[in-house]
C-alpha cells in the first residue's frame, strides 16, 4: 500500500513539471477579465431582479 502512494505521488510530481504555467502578466490579465465579467453579470441579474420584483408586486396589487 504506501509502495502505491509513492508511485502515485511521484507521479503526480512529473506530470506536475509538465505543466505550462501562465506567466503573472497572463494571470492578470485573466484575473481582470474574470473579475469585470462578474461584476457586469452580478450588475445585470440585480437589476433584472429588482425590475421582475418590482412588476410582480404592481401586478399582486
């Protein structure tokens, strides 16, 4: 059993050399795109909540 979770870890070591990391320039930039696109998404579906509350309530009335 621990022979296993040896191979295994040193598996997951070599692959982990393999992989391409993004620079921090790339990383920023992608940060920034995610954190503008949740900002206009979470701006859009309040606004939308708040019209479709507001038409509910005119129409319960």
């Amino acid at each position: 059993m621990i022979k296993k979770i040896k191979s295994f870890i040193a598996e997951v070591r070599a692959e982990m050399q393999k992989v391409t990391w993004p620079t921090r320039e790339e990383l920023t930039g992608s940060t920034g795109v995610v954190l503008v696109t949740m900002f206009f998404l979470s701006a859009f579906i309040g606004v939308a909540d708040f019209i479709l509350s507001y038409a509910l309530a005119v129409i319960m009335r």
